[in-house]
C-alpha cells in the first residue's frame, strides 16, 4: 500500500514541479527542461527530481545551479499546491538517459548503413 502511494505523491510532484518550473521561473539560466522523473521514498523526506536539460553542458550546469538557487521558492510552491505536512527536500539530478537512447539510436543506424 506505501509503494502505490509514494508513486502517486511522486507522479504528483513532477507535474507540480513541471509547470512551475516552465511557467513561474524566470531565471535566464534555466534553458529548456523537462522534468523525467521523481523519487520519492517512504519517508518523503527527500525527493530526487530528474530532468533533461536541452543544450551542452554548460547549460545543464547553469540550469542545475539556478533550480538549486530556487529550491526553497519551488519547495514552498510545491507544499501549497500538494498541502505536505512536510514538503520533501528536492534533489535536482540531470538524466542521462535520453542522450544515451539517441546515442544508441545513432550507432544503430551507422550500423545498418554499413551492410
């Protein structure tokens, strides 16, 4: 029953945390971001909140500085939104993941351009 309720509270903070990071931000170093994934566990002390950054890596640097600079603006959002008797500590971590599948992708292709 607390796994089914964990996904829940995380599927709910990546939506939160998805519009207020693309509508009420306004930091010029925050690029395009997308928010991935949340891990949340049973405690909810903590979240990890995974995104994709468009850009180099520079741009992943400077967004992950300015999330981490608005961390307390988007904790506080994020409790009102949600009502947490203690809203999460949120971890900001970039995911690799989708770099990793284009990669992949692209070696395929040269692969299959090669036979």
């Amino acid at each position: 029953m607390a796994k089914i309720r964990t996904g829940r509270v995380a599927e709910q903070i990546k939506k939160e945390l998805s519009i207020l990071i693309q509508s009420e931000l306004k930091d010029p170093r925050i690029g395009f971001v997308t928010v991935t994934g949340v891990e949340v566990p049973n405690d909810f002390a903590q979240a990890k909140v995974y995104l994709s950054v468009l850009g180099d890596e520079d741009q992943k640097k400077n967004t992950l500085i300015a999330l981490d600079k608005a961390n307390g603006f988007l904790r506080s959002e994020l409790g009102k939104r949600i009502r947490f008797r203690h809203t999460p500590e949120l971890l900001f971590k970039i995911d690799e993941s989708i770099a990793y599948g284009s990669h992949i992708e692209k070696l395929l292709s040269e692969i299959d351009k090669n036979q």
